[in-house]
C-alpha cells in the first residue's frame, strides 16, 4: 500500500507552529484558530488543567489515563467549556456543581472508564450530544434524559441500558445508539415521540422480537441497525410507520427464510443487508431495494422467483452461502444488476441464459468456486462487463480462442491463482479496454515476448509469485501505458537492460526476489518512478536509484539498509519514516537530515 503523500511541507510542521506548551508538565495545550483544545493524560484533579486567561475562548478538553473526580474546579471557573472528552479513566464521581459551573458545555464524551453514577449529568441542559461507551455502569435512572431538551445525539454502549416505556419522550434526537447493552426486548413504546430520529442502533443485543408497531412514530427514520440480534422471524407490522426508512441491517441473526410481505411497509428501503444469517430460502418483494447483501447464508440453490420483485436491484452478494445451481431466470425480475458476487460458493458452471435478463452488469465476482472450465460459463449477454474476478478457481489452462473476447467492455481482469501454466496472447484478444490484469499465484516460469501483445492499453499489471525465473527483454515491450508492475516473490537473479524501455513506471515492486545487483541501465528511463519495493531482497547496492528523479519512497525492510535512519545519494537523501518506508523528502529542520 502506497502512503500518503505530503507535498507540502507546512501540514508537517504546522502543528508544531500552533502547539503552545504551558507549565503543567501534563497537560498539552493547542490554540486553534480561536479554539482552545487541552489534552490531559495522568492527572488527578481538574485544579492541574490550566486554561487561557480570556475567558471569552472556547474550550474543548480532553483527558485519558486519569483519576479524578468531577466537581467544582476553580481553574475552569468562568470559562467557555464546550467540550469534554474523558478516556480511559477513573471518574470516582461527578457532582451536581460541576454542572451548574458551565452553562456552555454541550458534547460529553466518556469512554472506556470506571464510574460510578452519572446522574448529575441530567442536569445538564444544553447537551447536545452525550457519549457514553464501555464504562463500567452498573445501571441508569429510567429517566436519565428527561430533561435533556436540547439532546440531539445520544450514544449509550455497553451502559447497561433497560428500555422503558417513553423513556426518550420529547428528547429531540436525531441520533441514537443503544448498541451492547444485553437489551432482551423492547417495550412497544420505547421509542414514542422520537419522531426525530435518522438512525437508531440497536446492534450486538438480545433482543428477538420486535412488537408490532415499536417503530411507528419514527418518521424521519433512514437508518435501522439490528445487527447480532436473535431475530428469528419479522413481523411486517414492526416496520409499521418507517416510511423514510433507506437502510435496514438484520446481519448476523437466526433468520431462516425471508417472506415476500415482510418489508411491503418500508416505501423507501435501497439498502437491505441479511449477511451472516441462516436463510435457506428467499422470497424478496422490495420494488425500490438497490442493494441487498445476503453473503454466509445457507441458500444452496437461487430458484427463480427467489428474487421476486426487485426490478431496482443494483449490487447482489450471494458469497459464501454453498451455492452449487443457479437456476436460469433466477434474475430475471432485476433487469437493472450492476454488481454480483458469487464468490466462496461451489458453482461449476452458469448458462448464459442467466445474464440474457440484464445487460448492465458492470462487475461480476466468481472467485473461489469450483470452476473448471471457462466455457462453462455464459459471457454472451456481458457485453458492458467491466470487472471479471475468477481468482482461486482451478481453471488449469484457458480454452483458444478463449471466451473473454467477448468482453469488449472489460477493464478489469483477476485470474489470480487459477493454476495457468502458460500465457498465450490470444488469451487476451479483444480486449482493448483492458487496464488491470492479475495473473499472480500461477506458475508461469517463462514470459516470452509478445505474451501481451493484445493487451497493450494495460496500466497495472501483476506478475508477483508467478515462478518467474527470467524475463525476456521485450518481454514487456507492448506495454508502453503500464504504469504499476508488480514482480514480488519470482525467482529471477537479475532485470535485463531495456526491459523497462517502452515504458514510464510509477511503481515497482521487485519483493522477495532474489537480486542482488541492479544496474542504473535498467531504470534509465524511468523519470516518473513514484515507489520502488525491494523488501525481502539481497540487494548490495543502490547506485541506480540516482537515474529516478522523481523517486520518493523507497521499501526497504528485511534488507542490509533496513536499520538505517538516512540513506544518502549523491542527489538524494531518503529519511526512514516508518518499517517499511523511506522518504526522499528530508527537511533540513530534522537533525540526521543534514550534511556532516
């Protein structure tokens, strides 16, 4: 993975410019354009935190790994607290005229602590949000946020919540996340008058019924998270009243089949997600759904009417659900498909009768299935297809003329792993819109010149652990639009000189493999290299790097350079910014930057 670039030099060494350190050894204190942000790690009272002598400057303050109590602080009197963020803390208690000292303060955010109660914080009116997760609380008063008028975002996880009836009545939320809490089941009117509301969580409980109508008042409602529940069946009737209703997530429960009436409440659903449950059959009656994620189910077959209303339907995941037949029509009723993913099943073969029903499929994912053969796979009607992924099949050879030349679209290509033994270019006629090809995981010893002579507008291609011993000079010739080449993991000694001729690299990684020396020859014209891997290599010396103005990041790791700090050219000075990088940009400003 490539790191961030930063070309300009100021978003390093801004931070150090706006940074003020004040006397309190801990306490850090940043002035931000007006905003006074404090971070306090190790303290033991609220009297260590020293604050900006106007007290018209809006302070936000954050402290983590401390013990304190809350209460009336002398150093904080008068101030403009906006916000407090605790962290990993021991909080023996907060009092009553902590609150009433800061008016202002509208963000609370606790996490991670030991606490005892925190019912002062009720008192505190001009929240507007209020952050509590994973602290140790034994419980809270059924009215907690009662008097919270002004509580737009509420975050209670793993805070021992008990959902009572109207216990949010007249709170104006518009969030609300209630995740982890061991919440068994949900009083019909818990959420009354949230009418607020555009996204409750109410993922990683217990709960396994949703009473009819428990939603009913949640109008402005987008998004329902009931992940890891213990949802068995729905009742339609719970969606009652979610008419803006656009995501619904029921992962990770025990749902075993999907009835065709259940969502006929949900006008506005585009996103249903249903991954990591045990559905073994599908009857899906939602016109407006766009995406629908049903990955590690059990549905072995997709009959026809599985999908019976969908007309819609963009993306489908069917991954990891045991597949074995897809019937011929099971698609007929979403004409509209761009995106499937059959991948991790035990499909052999799909007719191509079963993409005559949508020509706008654009990506189709069928890695790791048990095909064999590439004919046996239907890509008549895939005339916009952009990305075919047919990695970690056992395709052994590819049949000539091979099938993708009917791909006339195809942009995207990952054979990765599919145990080819040899490249033919005729593999790859036709496919005059190809961009990225990824052939690594087979065992190809030898690439030849002229293996991609059909394939000259690729710009990535990937040949890592591929068995390569040598490379012929023109092996590569054809590709003078290639800019990312991947080599890692061969078991070539040496690159010959003008193999990289025709050609204008931005990266290269030549990972594990087993060169030692490089010639500057080799890398003549390579005046736009961005980034050269030569990790897990025995590389001696690295005088060619002096031909690549324009390189910036050097990969080094596990190499005899691997514990310099600064590698110095005649024109270049690389800094090693992490394990895995150095960096050609060198500031003066940083000591080992300089010349001695």
């Amino acid at each position: 993975m490539k790191v961030p670039k930063m070309n300009n030099p100021l978003l390093i060494i801004l931070p150090f410019l706006l940074s003020v350190q004040l006397a309190s050894s801990t306490c850090r204190h940043e002035n931000n354009f007006g905003v006074y942000f404090i971070y306090c790690d190790q303290i033991t009272a609220l009297e260590e935190i020293e604050t900006p002598l106007s007290n018209l400057t809006m302070i936000r303050i954050f402290i983590s790994n401390s013990s304190i109590t809350l209460t009336k602080s002398q150093s904080l009197l008068g101030k403009r607290l906006k916000e407090l963020d605790i962290a990993k803390s021991v909080i023996s208690e907060i009092q009553r005229d902590f609150v009433d000292d800061f008016p202002e303060l509208n963000r609370i955010t606790i996490r991670d602590c030991k606490m005892g109660t925190v019912e002062a914080l009720s008192n505190l009116t001009p929240l507007y949000s209020l952050i509590l997760e994973r602290n140790q609380i034994s419980s809270l008063p059924q009215d907690f946020v009662a008097e919270l008028r002004r509580l737009n975002i509420l975050v209670l996880v793993h805070s021992a919540v008990d959902l009572s009836e109207y216990m949010f009545r007249d709170v104006p939320l518009t969030h609300l996340h209630l995740s982890g809490n061991g919440i068994t089941s949900i009083n019909p009117y818990s959420f009354a008058t949230l009418r607020n509301l555009e996204e409750l969580k109410l993922d990683n409980n217990s709960i396994t019924v949703l009473p009819a109508n428990v939603f009913q008042d949640l109008e402005r409602l987008r998004v329902l998270n009931l992940n890891g529940n213990h949802l068995r069946s729905v009742d339609r009737a719970a969606f009652s009243g979610l008419r803006n209703l656009n995501e619904l997530i029921l992962s990770n429960n025990y749902l075993v089949r999907i009835e065709s009436d259940w969502f006929v409440e949900l006008p506005s659903i585009t996103t249903l997600d249903l991954n990591s449950n045990r559905i073994k059959s599908l009857l899906l009656n939602v016109p407006t759904l766009k995406s629908l994620q049903l990955s590690h189910n059990q549905l072995t077959i997709l009959e026809d009417d599985a999908l019976l209303d969908v007309p819609n339907l963009k993306l489908l995941d069917l991954s990891n659900n045991g597949l074995t037949h897809v019937t011929k029509d099971a698609f007929k009723n979403s004409p509209q498909l761009e995106e499937l993913t059959l991948e991790s099943n035990n499909v052999s073969q799909l007719t191509s009768d079963i993409f005559k029903h949508f020509s706008n499929l654009t990506s189709l994912i069928l890695s790791s299935n048990k095909i064999t053969n590439l004919s046996a796979i239907g890509l008549d009607h895939l005339q916009h297809l952009q990305s075919l992924n047919l990695s970690n099949n056992n395709l052994g050879a590819l049949p000539t003329p091979a099938p993708l030349h009917q791909l006339r679209s195809l942009q995207v290509l990952d054979l990765h792993n599919t145990r080819l033994t040899t490249i033919q270019p005729s593999m790859f006629a036709g496919l005059e819109n190809l961009k990225s090809l990824n052939l690594s995981g087979n065992k190809l010893p030898k690439i030849t010149q002229g293996t991609f002579a059909e394939a000259k507008g690729l710009n990535t291609l990937n040949l890592g652990n591929t068995t390569v011993k040598k490379f012929h000079v023109n092996a590569l010739s054809e590709l003078q639009q290639l800019k990312v080449l991947n080599l890692e993991y061969n078991k070539f000694t040496e690159l010959p000189v003008g193999i990289f001729a025709n050609m204008r690299l931005n990266y290269l990684s030549l990972k594990g493999n087993k060169v030692k020396r490089l010639a500057g020859e080799v890398f003549a014209n390579q005046t736009e290299m961005e980034e050269l891997d030569l990790s897990d290599t025995n590389v001696e010396q690295l005088e060619f790097v002096e031909v690549m103005g324009n390189l910036r990041y050097l990969l080094l790791k596990n190499t005899r350079y691997g514990d310099r700090k600064v590698i110095r050219f005649k024109n270049h000075t690389f800094l090693k910014i992490n394990e895995d990088y150095w960096d050609s940009w060198c500031p003066y400003f940083i000591l080992e930057c300089r010349e001695v």
